[in-house]
C-alpha cells in the first residue's frame, strides 16, 4: 500500500479538476483569501432560513451514514424546545478520521478551515446553540488553531484532540471522549439528539458536512443541485488510493459519479486493478466496472462511498491477504464493550486469516458467514456490522482466491498491510 500524507502537496493542488467547490480557494488557508473566493458569512443572517435550504439541497452527512443533515440539525433544535428543562445544544465539528485510509478531513481541515469554522457558526446559531468543539487529530490542531485566531466570531469554539483510533469517530464516541476523554461509543439505543454531551441536545457533524452547509448558506439549496443527480445531489471529497509509489489524492467528485471514472481522474487504469474497495474498512469490494457512487440506489448498480474512501487493489496482489490484514486490525480496534467485538471479531479474523494462509479446509468460508450473521446488529455500535460486510463483499468478489487459497495456492504476491 503506497504511504498515505496528512495533507496534499501545495501548491498548487494535485489532480486539478474543473469542479473545485470546497477546495476553490487552493492551498492558500488564510481569511482573506477565503473570503475573496466564497465571499463573507454572517451566520447570525442566514440562521433563521439555514434548515430549509439544507432541506432544499438534499445535504446528506459525508462521514459515512448519509443521513439528511436537515433532518438531524431539526431534530436537535426540537429536542432542546421540548424540554421541561431548558437546555441549550452542542455542536461539534467532527474531523476524527480514524479510518487508515481517509486523508480527506485533515485536507480539508489544512486547505479550507474556514469553510468548516463558518458551517460550524453558522449551524450552532440555527440550532440555537451555546457550545461548539471541533474534534480533531494532534496534527490537525495547530493549523485549525491558527485559523481561529484569524476567524471572526470563532472565539468560542473549543478545540479537543480525537485520539488516533478506528472507532474516535463514531458520533457517540466523539461526545464520550469529549466528556470523559474516553473514545468508546456509547449505548446505540441512546439519541444524542435528547442526550448527548452533558445530557444536552448535541449535534456531531463530520467537518466536510459543515463546509458543504457554508456553501449552501451562501449560495441556496438550487445551486448545491447544480452537479450531482436529484437523489445525491452536490459533490463530496474522496481520499483515493492505490497500488504503487504514486501519490495519494483528494478529489472533488459530482454525485453520483461512476467508480471507473475516479479511478481514471486518479491516474489508474481500471483495467490493471482486481479490485477496488469503497467506504473504507467498512466498506465493500467491488470490481471498478459499472459501479457509480451513491449513498443509495439499485444493488449491482450502486456502491455506497460510506467515508468517502477507494483504495484499488492492484491486479497482482492478493484481496484475500489484504482482507485478511484489514478484519485482524479491525479486531484489534474494538472498544472491547460487548461480546460481538469481544469474541467475534476475532474469531472471524482468525478464519480469515486460515483462509489468506491457505489452509485447505472447506468448511472455513461457511464458518464465517455463520459467525458474520451472529454479530450483525447485536453489537453496541456498528463496528461489527462494518466488519461483517468487509468480510462478505470479499468472499463474494475473490471468490476464485477462496477456491484457490483452499486447495493450497494463491495467484496475489505478497502480505499486505493497512
């Protein structure tokens, strides 16, 4: 696997694109220059409108659950005006990235701050909000630091450093580690939207979200519609990687875009890849042809970015041995607070391993669709429900490797790394 950099190489940045929305301003991050490019925001202005132009423009969440950023902005607002109590929300900017393959936050973070600062004031003031964090890693704060103490009204927003684990991302993990500087999730039956950092009504929104929500609050719901398709309309980023010494890219993407296309605008040929995994560790493989990127739409047809993540596979290296490496660390990285990550997933990395090392017993692949169901949905997040479909998408994809690895031979090269 090629080496993944914190940030993109500038200037200029790489895989310059026609479309540029969230990245207009290149690699310069100061205020000026971002308010020369997108103009200014007075977040106190478009508060009042902001969830009907979110509804409008069919804004879904880019960390990885697609959900309509409107409807969880609403939910919190309603929440805090039921209340017998009064309290006021929280909101956190959530820039975690604890996937090994997402370099797309901290880009974003690096090269385009204020766009993430703005969307941050500028939803915390529609929600009626007091208290605001951005949640990030140790290499991500002094830039973002900087970038405050440049930005108008940010002076309240707190700065807290997410630890560099899989799960720091997770919405409930993210209000744990705050209060507590635990990084666990918390009990999924728990809303964070009535009960959330210090019991009040707390809205986690990943920071790409929030750059996308300045956009929008600026330039209305029609315009985000303007690229993408009617049911994932805008663009989103994608941290894109591959085999080979080349460089790792962010790119800018419509929705709705074909897989064998991003693949391309990243230098590879679809047609030297085996394989192409989407969403991240919790994602899929796939084979590139035919497949466009969308949170939802036909099966066959449509592959869920999740994260925003692809990493190809190259032709010579072993999806089963990649797999194997990425469900082993996965085990590793539960929060160790339930029995479907306590004992599942390590069960099922073991198996998989046995399969990618080539012991010949038929029974294995079986084995690990039964434990796979086991663990779906029982867990206290949904790490095991990620790593059960990784699992599944590559006993569906390699499944002439499994054939292979169970009679003793492997066609790949090579152990692989995540």
């Amino acid at each position: 696997m090629s080496s993944i950099p914190g940030v993109l190489p500038q200037p200029p940045l790489p895989n310059a694109q026609p479309l540029a929305r969230l990245l207009a301003a290149g690699a310069e991050a100061g205020y000026a220059r971002h308010v020369d490019t997108f103009g200014p925001l007075d977040p106190d202005a478009v508060a009042p409108g902001l969830l009907n132009l979110l509804d409008a423009s069919g804004l879904t969440g880019r960390g990885g659950a697609a959900f309509a950023t409107w409807r969880k902005a609403l939910a919190t607002s309603q929440s805090e005006r039921k209340r017998l109590v009064p309290a006021r929300p929280v909101v956190i900017a959530n820039g975690a990235e604890g996937e090994p393959l997402s370099f797309k936050d901290r880009t974003l973070l690096a090269h385009a701050p204020h766009l993430v600062i703005d969307g941050l004031l500028a939803v915390t003031r529609a929600v009626s909000g007091t208290q605001m964090y951005l949640y990030a890693p140790a290499a991500s704060l002094p830039g973002v630091q900087e970038a405050l103490s440049g930005h108008p009204g940010s002076g309240r927003i707190q700065l807290v450093e997410s630890p560099e684990t899989f799960i720091s991302g997770e919405a409930s993990a993210v209000v744990n580690s705050i209060a507590t500087g635990s990084a666990i999730p918390l009990d999924k039956g728990r809303r964070l939207s009535d009960t959330g950092l210090k019991g009040r009504p707390t809205l986690v929104l990943n920071v790409e979200t929030l750059a996308h929500v300045a956009l929008i609050a600026r330039f209305g719901g029609a315009w985000f519609r303007e690229v993408g398709t009617p049911t994932d309309p805008g663009t989103r980023l994608l941290s894109v990687s591959g085999p080979g010494p080349g460089p790792d890219v962010v790119l800018e993407v419509p929705g709705g875009a074909r897989l064998t296309d991003v693949v391309q605008s990243a230098g590879m040929d679809p047609a030297s890849l085996s394989a192409v995994l989407v969403g991240g560790y919790h994602g899929r493989w796939v084979r590139p042809a035919a497949y466009v990127l969308s949170p939802g739409g036909p099966a066959g047809h449509v592959v869920r970015p999740g994260a925003g993540v692809i990493h190809a596979l190259g032709a010579q290296e072993c999806g089963l041995g990649a797999t194997a490496g990425i469900v082993a660390y996965l085990a590793g990285q539960s929060a160790r607070q339930c029995g479907p990550c306590m004992f599942g997933l390590p069960a099922m990395a073991g198996i998989f391993n046995r399969i990618a090392a080539g012991e010949q017993d038929p029974r294995l692949p079986g084995e690990l669709g039964r434990l796979g169901t086991l663990v779906s949905g029982r867990g206290a997040c949904h790490h095991p429900d990620g790593t059960a479909q990784l699992i599944s998408s590559a006993l569906e994809v390699f499944a002439d490797d499994v054939r292979s690895h169970l009679t003793g031979r492997c066609s790949g090269s090579g152990s692989w790394t995540p």
